[in-house]
C-alpha cells in the first residue's frame, strides 16, 4: 500500500460531565508523543480530536490513548482507526484527504455501542481483528481509573519494571502486577504484536 498511514478519529464519551482542563491537557500530552500539532494531530469541536501515525503505532496509541482518558472519573473515549493512503497533505490532518482519513471518518460515524473499531479496507482481516478488539473491549471498557493510570505508565515507560513503575505512582509492586493482570496487560499487549504482523500483511 502506497504511503501507507492510520488515522485515529475520537471523541471523548461523557465529556460534559468533567470540565476541559480535567481531561483535555493530559489527552494533548498523549497526542504529542506520536506526531506535532496540528499537522499530525489535532483537538476540535472541544471534544473531538484526530490523529495521524505509522499504521504499526496505531493500535497501541488507541490503547494509550484510552488508559489516559479511563483515569478521569466518568469519562471513556470512542475511537476508529482508519489505515489507508494519503492524498493531499495539509497543514492541519483534520483537512488532509486519502482513504486512511475517509475510512477512519466512516467508521467513527458508524459507531454504535463499540468504543474501538478498525477498518483497513481488507473485509477479512478487518472483521478477524475487529472481533479481537470487541473482545478486548469487554475488559477495557471497565478499567478502573487506578487500573487506567498504571497501564498508562506502563506504556510510557516500557523499559521500567514493575518495581521501578511502582516507584513512579508510589505504589507497591504486588499493586501493579495485580493492576495489570486486571486490565489484561499481557493479553493485549499479544494482541498488539498480531495486529501488527497482519497490518504488516497491507
């Protein structure tokens, strides 16, 4: 696939119940470590952002996203991934084209009760890793905000181990690893390397 990208197209679910400043520097600070504002990502809308990266990142940047909004109180994030080509490149992404951004948009339109879906344009492989992902879904969809605050440093900190994360959030070790057995770290983190050898396939 020519000039391959993936563009994640979200919004913040319950978004009113929480004011901006709760949730909206801390989800910027996510963006900011796959790309530069706003060629590569951008919040509108108040609530809606978009964002553009390798096709490889892309599942695991909607993992961290969401382990970043499940630490507020109430609030959780609806999420599609689009993968395709780029066809007009543009200052801000949300005015860039290609069929990464109009499958991420159809999608995203599309949600109903998922907060995570997936469209490559392959109809197999889209509807094997979308039911991986709503299987997923049934555990992270109900991560606790503590839950959601160790995988996210997890995440940021791939090199720590679980002594060294607990140092970081000031909890015991036997807390983390009981955090992340609970949030199925190690099953996603397993459905990640097969969604990236099967994008890899594209």
């Amino acid at each position: 696939m020519k000039k391959a990208i993936a563009v994640i197209t979200g919004d913040i679910v319950n978004s009113r119940s929480q004011r901006p400043v709760k949730w909206q520097p801390q989800l910027k600070q996510v963006l900011s470590k796959y790309g530069k504002e706003p060629k590569d990502w951008e919040v509108y809308r108040g609530d809606s952002f978009q964002l553009r990266l390798n096709p490889a990142m892309a599942f695991s940047a909607a993992i961290h996203i969401k382990s970043c909004i499940k630490q507020i109180t109430d609030l959780d994030v609806r999420m599609s991934i689009g993968i395709g080509n780029i066809e007009s490149n543009a200052r801000k992404v949300t005015a860039a084209t290609g069929d990464a951004f109009i499958r991420s948009g159809e999608s995203f339109d599309g949600l109903k009760r998922q907060t995570l879906i997936l469209d490559t344009g392959n109809k197999d492989m889209d509807e094997t890793l979308n039911l991986m992902i709503d299987l997923s879904l049934l555990t992270m969809n109900n991560w606790s905000e503590t839950v959601a605050a160790v995988i996210k440093a997890t995440i940021e900190n791939p090199k720590k181990n679980q002594s060294e994360i607990a140092s970081l959030l000031k909890k015991t070790q036997s807390s983390i690893s009981e955090a992340l057995k609970r949030g199925g770290f190690d099953e996603i983190k397993r459905l990640n390397q097969y969604y990236q050898n099967k994008i890899m396939q594209l």
